[in-house]
C-alpha cells in the first residue's frame, strides 16, 4: 500500500488514476484507526458491544417507532438508522466517490493531516448475517437521502458475545485489498475544500436536507 501527500485536488485525482479507481474510500480530519464507531466508545458503557448494539437498537424500534414507522425497516435497516442518527454501531462508512472522500478528510479545517484510504473491496447488495465471522463491504439499500448522496458503502464489522475489542481495519491489510493512503497537509485543507466546493461538492450536496443549506449558508460567511 502507498502512502503519499497531495496539496490540491489536481494532485489527489492524479493519485486516484494512478491506481486505477480502487471501489471504495474513506476521509477523515484526522489519522484516527478505521474503527466503527462502537469500538471506539465500548470502554465507557461496561459491556461486550454486541450487549451495547442489541440495547441501543432495541431502544431507537421502541423510541424511534413513532417517526420511522414508514420506513417498516428490518432489524439491519434499525442498525442503518442508528448509523444515519449518529448513534454508535458496528458499520464504518466508506464512499465509491474519491471526491466527496477527500471532502470528509478537509471538512474539518483541524490542525492535523486528513487521510483518505482507499480500498478494491466491491461490497454486498445484501446486509451481511449479524453472526457472520468477518469484515464484510455492503452496499446499502437507500433507505435515506444521506446513504444516496454520499454514495455510502460500509464495512460491517462482525461483533461477538463478551467481545469488548475490535481489530482497526488497516491492521488487517493480509485480507483486504488495500491501495493508498493519502495525506493532507492542514495548511492545504481550506484551498482543496474551496476546489471541491467549486466542483460542486461541500455541506449541501454531502448532506441533504435543510440542515446542510444551513451549514453550507453559515461556512460561506466563516460563521461555523
């Protein structure tokens, strides 16, 4: 796997040529472990994480019914919405766009270099069984406006009982397909958002709905 810096949105696409379109990415501010979001928080809720998701998800069907009711989502579309609504789960968001992957990675003009990973892993249509064994890539159904704007792929982490730890992806790099790491230097975040917003890509068109007008509004005049 390469690991290389980019300063501009021309050099970052030549990267992504360079290695001939990898299926999915990732962006983030910062270069934290691919983690799903529950294994990042289990040592604060004194309890194995699939305890934790079985709870979590059976409070948002008993709480959450009255406004997702329409949706009749099964038991993996809830772990979707739980994903969607910020609570913590067992699903790592990934993109099949390279740009709006570098757009996550300089989104938050933090003084650390933002990375985008990028993977060949094709992904499922169908939401992987709850007790399978490994990693497994879905493509999820489009259950909200966000999967469909972001372009959204998930790596499904398996959870087992008692299991109060999660290996990071990358430490798995023998059983995935993994193609690049890319840096962004913190002095160069604002000029490449300012680029991909240009290219139509920023809080409006990541995040649909009149909460990204709203930040999208309050970004161009530097009130966030």
């Amino acid at each position: 796997m390469k690991t290389m810096t980019i300063k501009n949105v021309s050099e970052y696409l030549d990267v992504v040529r360079e290695t001939h379109f990898p299926y999915c990415y990732r962006g983030q501010a910062q270069d934290w472990p691919l983690l799903p979001s529950i294994g990042r928080i289990i040592d604060t809720v004194g309890v194995d994480m699939l305890t934790f998701e079985e709870d979590v998800i059976e409070k948002l069907q008993q709480y959450g019914f009255p406004y997702l009711k329409d949706n009749v989502p099964s038991y993996t579309d809830w772990i979707l919405h739980a994903q969607h609504y910020g609570l913590p789960t067992r699903l790592l968001d990934f993109t099949t766009n390279p740009l709006k992957a570098l757009y996550f990675a300089v989104e938050d003009e933090s003084e650390t270099d933002g990375v985008v990973w990028s993977l060949d892993e094709s992904g499922v249509r169908k939401f992987p069984s709850l007790d399978m064994k490994k990693i497994v890539f879905y493509h999820p159904v489009h259950i909200n406006s966000r999967i469909v704007a972001q372009e959204s792929v998930f790596a499904v982490f398996p959870l087992q009982k008692d299991e109060i730890e999660i290996v990071p992806l990358e430490e798995r790099e023998n059983d995935f397909r993994f193609f690049m790491k890319v840096k962004i230097p913190p002095v160069c975040k604002p000029k490449i958002k300012q680029e991909l917003s240009i290219l139509g890509i920023n809080k409006m068109s990541v995040y649909p709905g009149i909460e990204g007008v709203i930040d999208k509004i309050k970004e161009d005049w530097g009130l966030n």
